[in-house]
C-alpha cells in the first residue's frame, strides 16, 4: 500500500438530548462529509460509561442519537452508522493501545482533570483511560481525517502519539508483512501502519457557547436547560430560549473585531451565520446598529426554520425503533468487517496468535 485511502471517522455520546452545538459543530459537518468522503460514525455506548456506569435507558439513548444522526441527513447507505458495542475490536484495540500509551500522556489530558476533579483518586479507571479507546474508535478503520471541537483536539494529538509510537515500535515488522506505508518522521522514515489522523475543524460556530453564559460551551449536562437548544425542542421553545438567551445593554456592532470582548453577542452571531450559511461579517452588517430585540426574532425564525424539520424528522424515525436497530445491525456488520481485517494484521503485528 502505497498511501492510507481517505476516510473519516468520528462518533457522539448516547448521553443526555443532542443539542444546537452538536448539530453545527458535529452533525451538520457529518452530512456534508458523506458526500466527498468515506464516512463512519459511530453511536460511541462504551464511551458513555464513563459519564454514568449505571443508565436509565442506554438502548434508549443510543437509539436516540442514531435518529438524530438520520433525521440531520445521514445515509445509511452512503456512510457507515451503528453503534460501538457492537464491534468488540474496538476494546480489543483500545486494551493494545493502553499498553503503548504512558501513563504520563493519560495524565495530561485536560478533560480528565476537568471531569475527575479534586478527587482523581476516585475517578474510574475508564476515565483516565478514555482518550485510549477515543484512539482505537480511529485507528480500528484507519481513518485519516477526523471531524472533531477545539475541545477533542487534545485527544486527537494523543490518538497520532498512539499511532506514531506503535508505528516506530514495530517498523520493522510492519515492513516484513508487507503491510505499512513509508512515512516521514523526523528525520527518519518509518513504515506505518496506522495513519496520523488529522482534524477537520471548519465553519463560523465551531464552539457553540451556552445561552445563559456566552464564556462556557453549550453542554447537555448544564442543569439549566434554558442554556441550550435540543434538536427535541418544538419552535415554541426555541423561540423561548432565544428570548430569554443572556445578552448585554449595548446594541450589536457594525464589525466583528468588537465582538470580542461581549462574548454573548458573539455567541448569537455566530449561532445565526451558522445556521443562515453566512459569516458573521455578513450577519452585522445586516443587523448591526440594531438592539437584540429586533435580533432576537430573526434569529429564532433562523433556528426554528433549520430546526424544526430535524425535529419533525427526529420523533418520525424514533417512533420506529426497529428501523433505527436495523440501520444499526447494518452498519454494526458493515464496520465489523473493516474491523475484523484491522485485528487480523494487527494480532501479525504484535504477535498475537489466533490461528
């Protein structure tokens, strides 16, 4: 093989409702991936234990996410949809990569401090170890591009640490098996079997920040539910939460550099440029000089236009769960075949005897 073939992987939580900021800086950016790349997302169930080991309703949850995925404009016949546990090998690869990770790259990671807190001690392994199996999701397919948030980038720097160290470790044998790609690393070349995934980071609301405080992100585990948009809310509830959205006394400015320091105009402009295919250039000079009550309006007719559909969409598909586990089953089989002759040369690679 003479370079990696472009595919791109990435995969959401079955945890808590699907939300505005998961539409524009995941969702959106899935469907119109499908049509340029191969493509496999992933309803990521394991990963979701280590939010809540215990679940009220994780097929539930899980079915949920796949119907957004379907009502945002995913094919399941252009792209491959299904959810993680379905394929074992990406516990199997993630156990091999704990054993090439260092404990110390684990302890860097600014998502584990942020969610173990003050008290790591206690904080479940799977935890700690979560950028592993993040890295395994990836490396299982090979994927070479990786649409991710500026707050995954840190995962996907480990995943490429992951995949250099396993790649320098075994190059030789790689090379002997016929398997690797020659790669340039420093000042040597290697012969890598796992590709150095980039990021696809793209679009003016990237980062979509909560409607009650424009310095944090919009989160689905925010106890106020006025802080987001979920793709479950009817137009009378968007409009709500966009008129009640926190905003400051002054009117919208005519540039974007005085955005700046107003972190909630900026949160709003940029959730209408995302939503209306426009820059946030675009939107001031259409609505700056003008006081957020004359924007608000326009922006909720913005939201609920785009939304409402997937909304619509959304309760049609999960009211027939059956369809939602077949287009699971499908890709589940589908991803499980690419995964399986990933092992196969990976179990090769290692040493591992399965014959």
């Amino acid at each position: 093989m003479s370079e990696f073939k472009q595919l791109v992987f990435s995969g959401v939580q079955p945890t808590g409702n699907l939300h505005l900021g998961n539409y524009l800086g995941a969702l959106q950016k899935f469907v119109a991936l499908q049509d340029t790349y191969e493509c496999i997302y992933c309803v990521v169930d394991l990963h979701s234990l280590t939010a809540t080991l215990v679940h009220d309703d994780l097929p539930g949850q899980t079915r949920s996410i796949a119907a957004a995925y379907l009502a945002a404009g995913l094919d399941p016949k252009k792209s491959i949809i299904f959810n993680q546990s379905r394929v074992p090998q990406h516990a199997e690869l993630a156990w091999i990569f704990n054993c090439v990770a260092r404990i110390g790259w684990m302890n860097r990671m600014t998502q584990f401090k942020d969610k173990a807190g003050k008290d790591r001690e206690n904080a479940s392994l799977g935890l700690l170890a979560y950028p592993s199996l993040m890295a395994a999701d990836i490396l299982l397919y090979r994927a070479t591009h990786v649409p991710v948030g500026d707050d995954q980038k840190q995962h996907l720097e480990l995943t490429r640490d992951i995949a250099q160290k396993f790649n320098n470790d075994f190059s030789q044998r790689i090379a002997e098996l016929g398997y690797g790609v020659e790669m340039q690393v420093g000042e040597e070349k290697v012969n890598g079997f796992f590709p150095m995934a980039e990021p696809l980071i793209e679009g003016p609301a990237t980062r979509v920040m909560s409607l009650r405080d424009g310095t944090k992100k919009m989160s689905k585990s925010d106890p106020s539910d006025l802080s987001r948009i979920n793709l479950s809310d009817d137009a009378d509830t968007i409009a709500k939460k966009i008129r009640k959205a926190k905003t400051d006394p002054l009117p919208l400015p005519d540039n974007v550099e005085e955005l700046k320091d107003r972190p909630e105009a900026q949160n709003l402009v940029g959730i209408y440029a995302a939503l209306a295919g426009m820059t946030s250039a675009e939107v001031l000079s259409e609505f700056g000089g003008k006081q957020f009550s004359e924007f608000k309006p326009a922006l909720a007719e913005v939201a609920v236009a785009k939304l409402g559909p997937i909304n619509a969409e959304m309760r049609r598909i999960s009211a027939d769960p059956a369809y939602v586990d077949s287009v699971l089953r499908d890709g589940g089989e589908r991803a499980g075949a690419k995964a399986e002759e990933t092992m196969k040369m990976v179990h090769e690679i290692v040493g591992l005897l399965t014959n």
